[in-house]
C-alpha cells in the first residue's frame, strides 16, 4: 500500500500537464479541421458586427459562471467550496468532458476539489445538474421546432397537433421536474428496488427550494446562451424576425442535445443541422458555418482551453 501511495505521488504531478495537453491537441485538430471548411473569401469581414461578437465572449463567462452556481448549490449541501473553486471545476470538467462521447468525462473532471469521502454525491450533483439543463432545453426547444415547423414545413392542423402533443409533454417534464422526489420516493418504495433507496437517499434529503434554484438557474443559463447565439447571428448582414431566429436557435439546441454525439460527431452534426435549420433564412453557407464555428468556439472551444490550462498549472488542492 506504501509504494502505491508513493508510485501515485510521484506519477500524479505528470498527470494532469499530460491530460491538459492531450485536450489541448483535440482542440487544434478539431478546429482546425472546422475552419477548413469555411471559404473566407466568400465572406464581406468589414459588414460583420464585431461589437455583438465582442458581448458574446463575455457572456461565455456568465454562461458558464451560472453552470458554477447550478451545482454548486447542489454541491454546498455536502461540502463547502468558494465560487472560484467551483467555477475551475466546472471548467475542468468542460475540458476532460472535450475526450469523451457526450462530455461524461465532464462528471470526473468536476471531482478536483472535492474530497474523497464526497465524490459520489457529486457525480449525483452533476447528474441532477445536468438533467434539469437538458430538461429547459427539451421544454423550450420543443416550443421553438413547432412553430420553425409552423413556418418551413407543415399546415396548420399538423403544428396545432404538434402543439398538443408538446403541452402534453412539458406538463409532464414540469410534474416530473417539481415532483421528482416524491416519485423517486414512490420507486425505490417498490420491495424489488429497495436495493437502490441508499443511492437516492442523498437526492431525497435536498430541499424543494434548492431544487426550484438549480431549475431556475437553468432556465437563466439557457436564455444567456440563447442570446449568445442570436448576437452571433444578427452580427452579419441577415434579415429575419427575431421569432424565427429564436426558435430556429432552440431548435438546433433540442436536436443536439437529442442525438449522441461525441467530439468529432458533434462538429459534424452541428455543421449540418446549421446547414438545415439556418438555411431557410440565411443564403450563404459560409455565413453560416462561420456562425457555427463562432458559437463553438466562444461557448466550447474557449472556456476548454481555459480549463486545459487551469488543469496543467492548478495542481494543489
């Protein structure tokens, strides 16, 4: 046991430099590989906004201050970190999440602070966390396909359909939301799952009202990288009603979020359903690719490259 605890001290400093540069590598193929694909000729430079773009980036840092907030309010109910702490985290997290198929890895990267003993109820703080921000985005992004639908594709009966079958939906996300202690509570009661009750015990403990924080964070959290996008979008020469860039914004992030995606897949699949649901009001496709490009690299790109240095130079706890 000694010289394992020796071998890990010694090996454990080259560790993270190693990590941080392989996402750092991934990075630099990745967006290489996207820029590549862009025509910069095609593109009128001097008619881009660069004041919107410029807000943009700064509100990266509210986007991901306010994912910092979400769990850690989850997180201060077991061990308590100053914001700093649980911003690196988050951003840790955001760079090993780079690696791995759907960012899991961002679970494991998020542990840097934490104790041992504590490590568990925060991979469940992450998950929590990250299912209440996936649920905003299904609710609003399921509004926002149905009326780009009402708009591009189907008749009036097929989006008023749609619309039902919606309500029906986010009703049951919002039962499932602020009732989901009681129906934990109501499973693992069933003899047959009694088994599973330590592993929720933690999550039933939590406070409605902390609950209510961590959704309503996520909602704040969605609308800020919503205006991201959208100043992005009205930062070139484009003419649409603010309506139909919303939801056509929503829409992107309801399909992304739907499909696994692991890095590479993800640019590819974030190119092509640009491609799709942009171009029905944005002719050039270099526009939007760069559109694409802009907003993966301010919201993933930037933020991985932060948390990969932060990775290679914080190695104390």
């Amino acid at each position: 046991m000694y010289r394992l605890t020796k071998l890990y001290k010694i090996c454990l400093p080259s560790i993270f430099p190693l990590v941080g540069l392989t996402i750092a590598c991934v990075i630099y193929f990745q967006l290489s590989e996207r820029l590549s694909a862009i025509d910069f000729n095609k593109l009128e430079v001097s008619s881009i906004n660069l004041f919107f773009i410029l807000i943009s980036i700064i509100l990266m840092l509210v986007n991901w201050s306010l994912e910092a907030y979400k769990w850690g309010a989850l997180v201060d109910r077991f061990q308590s970190l100053s914001f700093s702490k649980k911003l690196i985290s988050v951003l840790m997290g955001l760079s090993i999440g780079f690696l791995t198929p759907n960012r899991i890895g961002d679970y494991a990267g998020r542990l840097r602070f934490i104790s041992p003993s504590n490590r568990m109820q925060s991979i469940h703080a992450s998950f929590v966390a990250s299912v209440y921000q996936t649920a905003v985005t299904l609710l609003v992004g399921g509004v926002g396909l149905a009326y780009w639908l009402d708009q591009e594709i189907l008749s009036t009966h097929q989006v008023s359909l749609i619309y039902l079958i919606l309500l029906i939906i986010s009703l049951g996300f919002v039962l499932l939301l602020f009732r989901m202690k009681w129906i934990i509570s109501q499973i693992i009661g069933l003899r047959f799952l009694s088994y599973f009750a330590d592993r929720f015990r933690w999550f039933l403990s939590i406070e409605r009202k902390v609950l209510q924080r961590v959704f309503f964070l996520a909602l704040l959290r969605y609308c800020v990288f919503m205006l991201q996008y959208y100043l992005i979008i009205i930062s070139f020469p484009i003419e649409s009603s603010f309506i139909l860039v919303i939801s056509s914004i929503s829409t992107i992030y309801l399909i992304t979020t739907i499909v696994p995606t692991s890095t590479v897949s993800d640019i590819i699949l974030r190119g092509a359903i640009s491609l799709v649901i942009l171009g029905t009001f944005i002719e050039s496709e270099e526009i939007i690719l760069v559109i694409t490009a802009l907003v993966w690299c301010i919201n993933l790109v930037l933020p991985s490259l932060i948390g990969t240095t932060l990775i290679i130079f914080n190695r104390d706890k």
